[in-house]
C-alpha cells in the first residue's frame, strides 16, 4: 500500500440555538436572590460564536469582574457560559478565591444572564489597619 502523505483539509461548522424566551419551564435559581451589594457591568456586546466569546471575555470581562465590578449582565448566552466557565476555572488552577453565582431574569428584551462573584475571605487590610477603597 502506499501512503498518502497530503493532509487533508479540516472543516468545521458551529451550529448555535440560542434559547427561547418564550419556551415555558425554564429552570430558575433556588433561591432567586441577587445580593443588592453587586456593582454591575452591563454587556452590550454580541458575539457569533463561542470562539469569539473567549476572546472577548478572557481579553475583558475575566480580568475586570472581581476589580472593577462584581457583576456580570448581558444579553448572550454565550458570553455569559464563557465568562462563567472561565472563572470557575480560574478558581481550580489556583487557591480558591471567590464564589461564583449565575442566574438570569426574563425580561422583554428576553434573557438577561447575570454572572457574579463573593469573595471568600475579607479583603487585606492595608498596613493602618483599614481597609482598602
């Protein structure tokens, strides 16, 4: 037999369904309750694929979200999975520093996704004794 050393070309295609507002039993939070100390970060941002949502969010969102805000609303559920999954991660490669919640609100815009993080302990205290701004 004689090999074919040529590679062959690969493709791919990405199929997304974004999920219907409208479609009834979508499961919700336990709980349901938001924390009202959260600083939000509104998303205005739309991507067409999972892809471009890491770049985005690991480029952004991911580095802000515990410094900038606590927060996380968008409109993408794509964004939204990254950032969460993302994070989640970040707190298993490395000594866990925060807890990370998601829930989302049914609005008339449809699905607003929400992604927030706690911190685990208190923030440092600085050398007299208070603590950060």
């Amino acid at each position: 037999m004689k090999e074919d050393n040529h590679q062959k070309e690969v493709s791919y295609e990405e199929i997304i369904k974004s999920p219907d507002p409208n479609m009834a039993g979508l499961p919700h939070s336990p709980h349901g309750i938001t924390p009202e100390n959260i600083v939000w970060h509104k998303e205005t941002m739309s991507v067409d694929s999972l892809h471009e949502a890491y770049e985005w969010t690991t480029s952004g969102p991911l580095l802000e979200i515990r410094y900038l805000y606590s927060g996380y609303q968008t409109t993408d559920w794509m964004l939204a999975h990254v950032l969460a999954f993302e994070l989640t991660r970040l707190n298993t490669i490395s000594v866990p520093q925060f807890l990370v919640h998601a829930d989302y609100d049914l609005n008339s815009e449809g699905i607003l996704y929400k992604i927030w993080v706690t911190p685990l302990s208190p923030l440092p205290a600085h050398s007299d004794g208070e603590k950060p701004e």
